[in-house]
C-alpha cells in the first residue's frame, strides 16, 4: 500500500484528488495522512468528501475514515464503471476540482459516462468553469477521448448552486508535444456581474482597460440572474491557435474592482510576454493525462509547487519522472517520461 503524506509540498487537496485518480486507474490502494496539513482548515471539507465518494462510486471501491474533517483516509479502489452520474456537494465548493478526481478514471473506463455535478462552478479557490471549457478539456481530447463539457447554471462563492453536466467518452490517451502556442486568434475581457451594481464590472473593465492593449471591443460587461448572485468575476482570455489562456479574478469583500483587475491583467500580460505553451494553472492540470498516456512534454512559465507536488504524487503511483527544465530563452520545458 502506497503511503503519501499530505502535508508535503504545497500541502493542498491537490495530492488528494491525484491520488484518488491514480489508485482508481492503477488499482493501487493508498493511504494518506495529514491531509491538506498547509491549509487553514485541515482535513477535509465537503467538496474534498465529495471527491472521495465519487471516487468510491464510479470505482466501486472502498474507504475507511472519509469525513467532514478527517485529516487521514485509506482507499482500496476496485474496478471502474462507466455510467450516469450525480454529484452534489450542497456547498459552494469547486465542481471543477471534483471532476478532476474522476475525469482521467472514467476515461479508462469501458463505455462512456454522463456526469452531473452541482455546487461552485466559480470558486475563488479553483480555476472557473471557462477554464476547463476552452482551455484544459480541449486539450485532453486532443490525446484521443471526446468530452462535452456544459455549464447549466453559474455557482458562485459562497452560496454556490451551480450545476455542470459532462459527457465522457473513452479512448486510448495519446501522448502530447505541446511547445508552441500558434498565431494569435482573439482576446477577451469580460466582467461578469450578478446581484451586484453594474458599476463594479465596469470599473474592472475600465481597469483592466490600463494594462491590456487590446482592441476596445474586447472589452464587455454581462449582467447575470439577479438569482444566481451575489456573484462578480473578470474573465480575461486570450486564444492561440493551438492553446487558450484564461485567466480569472473573483470580487470578494474587502478587493477593490480596480485592484482585482490590475491583478488578472498583470499575470495575462506575464504570459503573453513569454512563449510559453502553458500557464501555470494549465501545467497543474495536464501532468496527471500525459503522465497517463506514457509520455509528453510542454513549455510554461515557471512551475508551481502544485505542479511539482502533482509530479511527486505521480511518480509514486505509475513510476513515470516529470522533469522541469529551465529553458535559457526562460520559461521551462516540462518533460514527462
């Protein structure tokens, strides 16, 4: 049985999440203690328990000490089965996260899935739904599987009630060389605004406006149901012709419009500055499939410790190294072998 402390590395629900794929995929059991020991509230929360039963779910597996709280659990997976699946988490926790525990699973699984999840769909605490619609999931179907991704009702931090569906169907992973972004094709900077005055959006907008030198019809504000609020995000997106870059900034209590906005344009502007393929939350998410399909590399910015972490957990369920290499025009070239 495989042992992971959960306190190494960045210390996050990210080692969990990865380990649960993996066991389900490999058949390994694992057991992990000291889960999410870096955060603030250790142990897990109720999207982190969703996570865990959905795993045991679509892997008829089983679990000892899966709860609100616990910091340790042991899971024995069993074999996957593709199917409908609903999954609620009844909090305003990241519905994308979930998914990431159980997407690469029922890609090895032996018919296709249908799959429902309700909860956050844009939490300050995990990339947006826009993220895994045009920018990560592409990408994966590019390795081989087709999946259709749908956001049916937006869920913001901290009512939450947003719902997605996923269509999943198998096929064999296909390693990827992802080094060159492509021409540019088209940007975006969008304010999405719900129950909350209209003036906030625009003031992102307006700041945003500074630092993106982009044509003036890229920029927009959207009005939301008054019901699904109160709920406020920049979306800043910019797409290349073999990869699109999103980047986020949620409005909270306490973070100015303009300040948020300064943010999120800096870091777009950070990677468009450089060459790299990946951001550094696209790097986090494509090293679980190319490690899964054997092999793979692709450029990014400099790699996160999620990033290295998620390397770590790999290497001890399928044996395969991710090497980071920094590359001398900058950036790093991320190797999977």
């Amino acid at each position: 049985m495989i042992e992971i402390d959960g306190g190494e590395g960045e210390g996050g629900g990210q080692v969990l999440r990865n380990a649960l794929a993996l066991s389900l995929v490999t058949g390994e059991p694992f057991r992990i203690f000291n889960i999410r020991a870096k955060r603030q509230r250790r142990g897990l929360m109720r999207q982190h328990l969703t996570a865990v039963e959905a795993a045991c779910q679509i892997g008829q597996s089983a679990c000892e000490g899966a709860a609100v709280g616990s910091q340790e659990i042991t899971f024995r997976p069993g074999r996957i089965e593709a199917g409908n699946f609903h999954f609620a988490i009844g909090t305003a926790g990241s519905t994308g996260l979930v998914l990431q525990t159980i997407l690469m699973p029922l890609l090895f699984a032996d018919g296709p899935s249908h799959v429902v999840l309700e909860g956050g769909t844009h939490n300050p605490a995990s990339p947006p739904f826009e993220f895994l619609a045009r920018s990560f999931l592409p990408l994966v179907c590019r390795m081989g599987p087709k999946i259709e991704i749908r956001l049916i009702r937006h869920g913001f931090y901290p009512v939450g009630g947003g719902r997605i569906e996923v269509d999943i169907e198998p096929a064999p992973l296909m390693s990827l060389e992802l080094v060159e972004r492509g021409a540019l094709r088209k940007v975006s900077a969008t304010a999405f605004v719900a129950a909350l005055p209209y003036d906030i959006g625009q003031r992102e907008i307006d700041s945003a406006r500074k630092y993106l030198d982009w044509p003036e019809e890229a920029f927009s504000v959207e009005l939301l149901q008054q019901e699904i609020g109160p709920g406020n995000i920049l979306l800043l997106e910019a797409e290349y012709e073999h990869v699109t870059e999103i980047v986020s900034g949620f409005g909270k209590l306490g973070t100015g419009a303009e300040s948020l906005a300064r943010t999120a344009a800096n870091r777009m502007v950070g990677y468009m500055e450089t060459s790299a393929f990946a951001g550094p939350y696209l790097a986090d998410q494509l090293l679980l499939p190319i490690a899964l399909a054997g092999r793979g590399r692709f450029t990014t910015v400099k790699p996160s410790e999620h990033a290295r972490t998620a390397a770590a957990v790999i290497e001890r369920f399928v044996g395969r190294k991710c090497r980071f290499v920094q590359l001398l025009a900058g950036g790093h070239e991320v190797i999977v072998q």
